[in-house]
C-alpha cells in the first residue's frame, strides 16, 4: 500500500487574508475532493490544521499510486469559489510504500512527511516519492526548523544596516536593516540560507515583526544622538502584505518607537505586486496612507509587465545589483540603468542603485541620473554600533571637506 501526506502551500496566507471561516471552507472542499478521487477502500483522514493522509490500501502498486497522485493534484488545483473569490489550491504530497520505504505506521508517515518537505521546499513538482538518501536531508531541515523556533522565541537574531548616499553631493541617505540569524552552530547567517525555510513553515511573521521593531527603535536611538534624520528600510516576505493586520501593526509599532512614518521604508518584490489580491493592495494603500514609502527591491528581475507600477503606490526603484557589477563597460547594462532611471523620472519615482563597488560605477550612475547609491564601496552592512560611528565618521568627514 502507499501512504500519501499532504498539505497545501500557503495555507496560512488564506487564513490571514480571508479569516479563519474561508480557511475551513478550503480545508472542507479539498476533504470532499480527496475523497471523490481515491476507491472505497482507502482512507483520507484529516491529521491536522491544513495537513491530510490518505491511504492507498489493496496493493496499490508505485505506478498506480503515480497515476491516482496525478488525478489528485489535478483535482485539487482546480480553482474554487471562497469567501466571494477564485483560489487556485497548491498541495504538497510526499509518499511512502509499504513495506520497503517502512514496516511501521511511524516509519511510513515520517518519510511520507520527508518527501512532502522536499516538495515544499523546492517547488518544482506536486509530490514527490520518498527515497533514502531524503532521511538524513529530513532529519537536518527537522533541526534547522528547531533551532530557527529557538531563536524566534530567544531573539537569536541582529540587524546590520548599509548606508545609501545620494550620488550628487555623497550626503547620507537613509540605510537598509538586513537581518542576520546567530545560528547556535554557525555563528551569523545571512537570510539567503534561512527565509525560504521560515517562509515554509510559517514562521516568517514573527521575524519580519521584529525586523520591524528593531530597525525603527534603533533608527530613533541615532536621531536621539544627533545623526542624521534619514529613512530606514526594511525588507518584508511577500506573505506579510496578505496579512490583513499588517497596516495596523506598522502603526503600532511607529507609535511604540516614536520614529516618524516617512522615515521607514518598506521594500517588496515585484512578484508581491504581479500576484496581488484585493488583500495586498489594500495593505499597501493603507501604509501609503499612514506616510510609509514603498520600494521595490531588486527592481528588473522579475517580470516584465510594467503595470504595477501605476496600481500601486510605489515611491522608490531599488536597480539590481546585476546591472550594476559590469558599469561603465558594459554599454547593454547602461543602456538598461538610463531606461530604468528615465521611467522613474516619468513616473516621479526615486531610485537607487544596489550593489556599487567601485568609484567608476558611482560616478556613471551620478553621470545617468540615478539619485542614490549603496554597496561595499559606500560601507558594508555593519551592526547597529558599527553602523553609528560609521554615521559620525562619515558626516564628519563631509563637513570637513
């Protein structure tokens, strides 16, 4: 027989966004439609929050349960009708074999479980069967997912922040939080090696709130000591504008630190804004309206489709670094920073260029038109202390010259 364990991505942004009531008439219709496609002798059970086992008795063999598996993914990612709106439902399915992938009810659940997080964490294909070589990689993600939970709950994480200057006069003009995660056994991880993970297992809310609270707290503690009054940015995960309390919190949190509305920035990414709902753009209209400003990160990467742009209420293009690390030579990759610039100046946009590493990239964006600037050749990402005597420095050395 086979077991199947299944779950559907994003489950908690349904929640999020449309209430508790539109999650529990998804959680019913994939119940009805798991059930109308396997045979009366197998078992779907519902084992939790969004995640479901089915059993695929009467010697079920590798391919029938590849074609059965198909039928249900085919089923399932049918669109249905929730709370006024068409979702498209995205599982997730790992699947053991009794009795070689395990001769036990625990063996055969934890590697179905195995093979479902390898379907979630890289996307490619619906599910996935199990295979040996899974048990040790499941066994590291099952730890690097306690230790991330440790440290949410022990706030094992810091901020490093890197200076933006205008390209005209080198002035100072604002700073990006980047959060870094103290790994008990690696010392400080960058968010490449641990977001996707918190994103998978719902626990990016609690980083992106306190990136939140911590980059503006720190940020007013500078202005208390007399350094400049400019923007702090922060990056938020694209499920954080699905939230429908996410404007709500960002004022609260403004209030908490006393840190004014149009000195924090939050940076998305283009696929935010392609795949926004109703949700995102009221969350968007809404920190619009509280006076935070909205900046795309990592702008030319994404897609092609410019409407967005006008849709929602952008304020700053942040120009990816990968047009950026072959200026000026590169006469393809200026051609494409002076259309990017020029479209903002159309579009009253500001922009700044991430990634600069030298004087001569510096000094052809200032020659492009681009306003602002950051990367290694401006100051790394420094922690909070670092980053404030860098301030000191800097301004210091700007009033001499």
């Amino acid at each position: 027989m086979a077991v199947l364990s299944l779950d559907l991505k994003h489950f908690s942004a349904i929640n999020d966004s449309l209430g508790h009531l539109a999650g529990d008439q998804v959680l019913c219709e994939v119940a009805q439609r798991l059930c109308s496609c396997v045979r009366g002798t197998d078992l779907v059970a519902r084992a939790g929050s969004d995640e479901f086992i089915v059993v695929l008795a009467g010697g079920t063999s590798r391919a029938e349960t590849e074609l059965i598996t198909r039928q249900m993914v085919a089923l399932l990612e049918m669109p249905c009708q929730v709370a006024a709106q068409q979702l498209v439902i995205a599982p997730a399915i790992g699947i053991a074999i009794f009795p070689e992938d395990g001769e036990n009810v625990e063996t055969l659940l934890r590697n179905a479980s195995a093979a479902r997080y390898l379907v979630k964490d890289n996307g490619h294909e619906p599910f996935h069967f199990y295979t040996p070589a899974l048990e040790s990689r499941a066994s590291r993600m099952l730890n690097q997912e306690q230790l991330l939970r440790q440290s949410i709950a022990l706030g094992g994480f810091e901020l490093h922040y890197q200076p933006q200057v205008r390209t005209d006069d080198g002035t100072l003009a604002g700073f990006e939080a980047l959060v870094r995660w103290r790994h008990p056994e690696r010392g400080l991880v960058s968010p490449e090696e641990f977001v996707a993970l918190a994103e998978a297992r719902g626990l990016i809310t609690a980083i992106d709130r306190w990136v939140l609270r911590q980059a503006c707290s720190e940020a007013c503690a500078w202005y208390a000591q007399g350094m400049p009054r400019v923007p702090v940015a922060v990056n938020m995960s694209a499920q954080e504008f699905r939230h429908a309390d996410l404007a709500s919190d960002v004022a609260a949190v403004l209030v908490e630190t006393g840190l004014p509305a149009q000195l924090l920035h939050i940076e998305l990414t283009e696929s935010t804004l392609m795949h926004s709902d109703a949700q995102v753009q009221r969350t968007l209209h809404a920190l619009q309206q509280q006076g935070v400003r909205l900046a795309i990160d990592d702008f030319g990467t994404g897609y092609s489709s410019l409407a967005y742009l006008k849709r929602h209420p952008i304020h700053q293009l942040k120009i990816d670094r990968s047009f950026i690390t072959e200026l000026p030579g590169n006469d393809d990759d200026a051609a494409i920073v002076t259309a990017i610039v020029q479209m903002a100046k159309s579009l009253r946009l500001r922009t700044v260029a991430e990634g600069v590493e030298n004087a001569a990239q510096l000094e052809m964006l200032r020659t492009l038109g681009c306003e602002m600037a950051q990367g290694y050749h401006i100051a790394p990402p420094m922690p909070a202390e670092q980053a404030l005597q860098w301030q000191k420095d800097y301004c210091h050395k700007l009033q001499a010259q």
